[in-house]
C-alpha cells in the first residue's frame, strides 16, 4: 500500500523493521521502535494521509488506519506478553 501511493520513505522503514525484527536477538526493541513511529510529533507516521493528485485517498486512508492500529496493538501486545 506505501509503494503503490508513492508514501517510498515509510517502505524503507518499514523494510528495515522487518530485517531487524528478522534478525534481531532482542525482537522487543524492534517493536519498541514501532510503536515510537506513532508518536505525536510533527511527520511521524501517525501524520500520513495517502493521495494522489491532491485529492486524499479515503479508502486507501481508512484501510492504513486499520492497518496502523493492528500493528500498533500487535507491537504492544507482543511486549506484554514477552515481558521480562
């Protein structure tokens, strides 16, 4: 879905979340970081809005949404229950 609406420099996050979570001995951090690309603050994920042609793309947004708030809960999930 970032590829196909040009949204390039969240796919190469998100392509080094999955080689690192793929390789990484400590998997928390990686969810960690995750969850900090939901921070408030100006240009974090939480911030992107899909378009093209200067026209918001509202399925395509609602679909990320979705899609955020599975990962989001996925990553807080996967640390409570790996808990040290």
């Amino acid at each position: 879905m970032l590829c196909e609406n040009n949204a390039l420099d969240w796919v190469q996050v998100f392509e080094r979340f999955q080689e690192d979570f793929n390789a990484e001995q400590n998997k928390k951090s990686v969810a960690r970081s995750i969850i900090n690309i939901y921070r408030g603050v100006m240009g974090s994920f939480a911030d992107l809005v899909l378009q093209k042609d200067m026209k918001m793309l509202v399925e395509e947004n609602d679909q990320l949404a979705a899609l955020n708030h599975e990962l989001f809960n996925a990553c807080l999930n996967y640390l409570e229950v790996n808990k040290e």
